[in-house]
C-alpha cells in the first residue's frame, strides 16, 4: 500500500471531470494501512458515493474506503 496515496490522487484526478459536471468533488484525506478517507462534497454528498468507490477499488481492491 506504499503507492495507495498516489494512485487514488491520480484516480480521484481522473474522475474530477465527471464530479464537477455533478457539481460535487471528491479529495483524499489520510491513508493509513489499508484505509483511505476521502472528503466528498457538492451533490456528492446526496449519492452514494458508489462511482468513487468502485474507480478506486478497480485499482486498489484491498484498500477500505472512509467517506466523509
């Protein structure tokens, strides 16, 4: 997981487009071990975070996803 904090900026950075054409955004917060907290707001807030967590998981599949 020592590339964890790097690959979900470069995954939440290729998912901004669609977020902000759902007036909402998405930023990482801490990692530590296996779990990431992301920040979300905006209309991001009212979903499910579903897109977030599955972009993430497609590429980090062990790593437990925090939403705030």
């Amino acid at each position: 997981m020592d590339k964890a904090p790097e690959m979900i900026t470069e995954i939440l950075n290729s998912i901004q487009p669609l977020l902000k054409a759902h007036k909402g955004f998405a930023e990482m917060g801490e990692v530590t071990g296996n779990k990431a907290v992301i920040y979300c707001g905006g209309q991001c807030i009212d979903c499910m975070d579903k897109c977030i967590e599955d972009a993430i998981k497609e590429k980090l599949p062990d790593i437990e996803i925090i939403f705030r």
